[in-house]
C-alpha cells in the first residue's frame, strides 16, 4: 500500500547558536535544536512540550524561516517554508498587536500585505468573522480588550491571512485559569472551522494533551524529539474527556517523559537548597 505523504514534513533540523566562549566549557556554541524529525498530516492539531529553554520557539522561527536552520529539510503541503504561508502567534502577543490599529485595522494588516485592494478589505473580514461565527469590536483599540481578547484577535489575524500552517507559540500561558479554559475550546472550534493544520506549543502538559491529536515531547537543551504520542481522543473534544482513562492514559505518559528530561534541574534544586 502507498504511504500517504505527511503534510508537515520535518526531518533533522539542528541549530547552533554562535555565543561568547564560557571559561568552564572552553566552546563558543550553544546547541539549540538536535535532529528535529516529525510529520503531520494535513488539518491536525499537535502540540509541542518541552522543558524550559529547551529551544521550541527557536524551532518556530525555523518553521516560518525567520532564522536559518544549520541543517535539516522542512516541507509544508509540499512547499518549502520560504513557499508556504505561516500564521504565527508569537509568545508575547501584547507585542504583536499594533497599538495604533483599531481591531479591525489589526485584522486588516495581512489583507494589505497581500495586497487586497482596500475596498475590499472589510467585505473579507465580514466574511471571514461570519464563516468563524466570531465577532471583535471593530472600533476599539488592543489595549481595551481582555488579555483573552487581545490573544484571540492575534490568532484570527494570523488566520485571516489563510496560512498553510498555524504555529501557536504559548499563546495563553499569560492568561488566567477561567480564561485559559474558555480559550481552549474557542481554540478548537475556530480550528474545527478552518480546518487549519496547526502546531501549539505549551508549558501546561494538561493543555498539551486536551488540545492534541498529537503530542510532540521535546528533550531539555540541545531538543531532540524524545515521544510522538497520539492523543487518540475524540472529536469535537470538550471537558469531560479530561475525566476519562484514554486522557489520564497519554498525560501520565507526557508526564513521565517530561520528568525525566527535568531531573536534572530538580536535582540541581535539591543540591542548592530550594
Ligand atoms: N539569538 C540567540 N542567540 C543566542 N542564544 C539564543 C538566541 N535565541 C535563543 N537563544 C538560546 O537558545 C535556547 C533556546 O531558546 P528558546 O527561546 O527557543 O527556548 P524555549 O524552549 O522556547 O524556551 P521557553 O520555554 O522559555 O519559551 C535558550 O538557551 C536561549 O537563551
Ligand atoms: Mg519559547
């Protein structure tokens, strides 16, 4: 039987970091990603874990090409990256909104960087915000919105853009607990709608599992790929699958991966006292 091609095709990507050379360790690089390789298929949700600093928003810039990789072959839809199209919603949203925009004038931005003709432009964002059944307020500007709002409108103004690949780095780990709930399952129902192929890191293993079709563990500094776990969770997803065996199943697991890559801090925590 013919294997079916992935859609996001990731094979080897290593990074090194040029750094001032450390007295202890006698080099002057630091090693960022090691080997990266995974595959996704078109339309799924995966999430990306993985110890503090260990190089996951260094992987995203690879992705969307804002830095060159030391090696390694990245493929979209069969596109190169500097080919496909990337919605990213980087890890600070407060600094990716244009304070100066309205709300509208923020989801206008990829619209008139692809050139859409202005009049134009509203029609599309009328049309996009009723395919998706969501509503912002057009007239106000980020900084009267909700953290949650703000977040929100960072991802429908990636979405609008129509990317190959959506790439989520964090997006609510700034929020608080009522509104980190909601957004999950906002997040979802927009990607039900979109059917966009995405990729979501997250610190919150419970997240990372609630949200996936596929779990992707990352080890500590230099990242390699440690698991690839799928959730096998059903769709449309809500709470109550939080409370099922299959969920305690694959957490368990993440957890058991993701502990054994942070041992060595815990340790150094002991050792010093904390
Ligand atoms: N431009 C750069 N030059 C040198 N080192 C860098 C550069 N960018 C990132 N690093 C280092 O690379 C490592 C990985 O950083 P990165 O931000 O990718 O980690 P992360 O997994 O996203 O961390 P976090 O969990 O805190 O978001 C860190 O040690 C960081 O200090
Ligand atoms: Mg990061």
């Amino acid at each position: 039987m013919a294997q079916e091609r992935p859609y996001l095709y990731v094979r080897g990507v290593s990074k090194h970091y040029d750094t001032a050379p450390d007295p202890r360790l006698g080099s002057g690089g630091l090693r960022v990603l090691d080997n990266i390789s995974f595959t996704a298929k078109q339309g799924e949700f995966v999430t990306i874990v993985g110890p503090n600093g260990c190089g996951k928003s260094t992987f995203f810039r690879m992705l969307s090409d804002l830095e060159d990789m030391d090696y390694g072959k990245i493929l979209i839809g069969g596109k190169t990256i500097e080919e496909a199209k990337i919605g990213y919603v980087f890890q600070n949203y407060r600094e990716s909104l244009y304070p100066w925009r309205t709300c509208l004038g923020n989801l206008m931005v990829p619209l008139e960087l692809d050139g859409v003709p202005r009049r134009e432009r509203k029609k599309k964002v009328d049309e996009f915000l009723w395919r998706l059944d969501m509503s912002v307020r057009e007239d106000a500007y980020p900084y009267e919105l909700s953290g949650g709002q703000q977040q929100m409108l960072g991802i429908l103004r990636a979405l609008i853009y129509e990317p190959d690949i959506l790439l989520l780095d964090e997006p609510f780990s700034s929020l608080d607990f009522q509104t980190t709930l909601y957004m999950h399952d906002k997040i979802m129902e927009v990607w039900e709608k979109t059917g966009v192929t995405t990729l979501f890191i997250s610190h919150n293993i419970h997240e990372a599992v609630y949200l996936a079709d596929k779990v992707v563990v990352f080890s500590k500094r230099p990242a390699r790929v440690v698991e690839v776990i799928e959730t096998k969770l059903p769709r449309p997803r809500d709470y109550k699958v939080t409370e099922s065996d299959q969920f305690f199943e694959v957490r368990n697991r993440v957890m058991e991966l993701f502990r054994d890559e942070i041992m060595d801090s815990f340790l150094f925590m002991e050792l010093s006292g904390f």
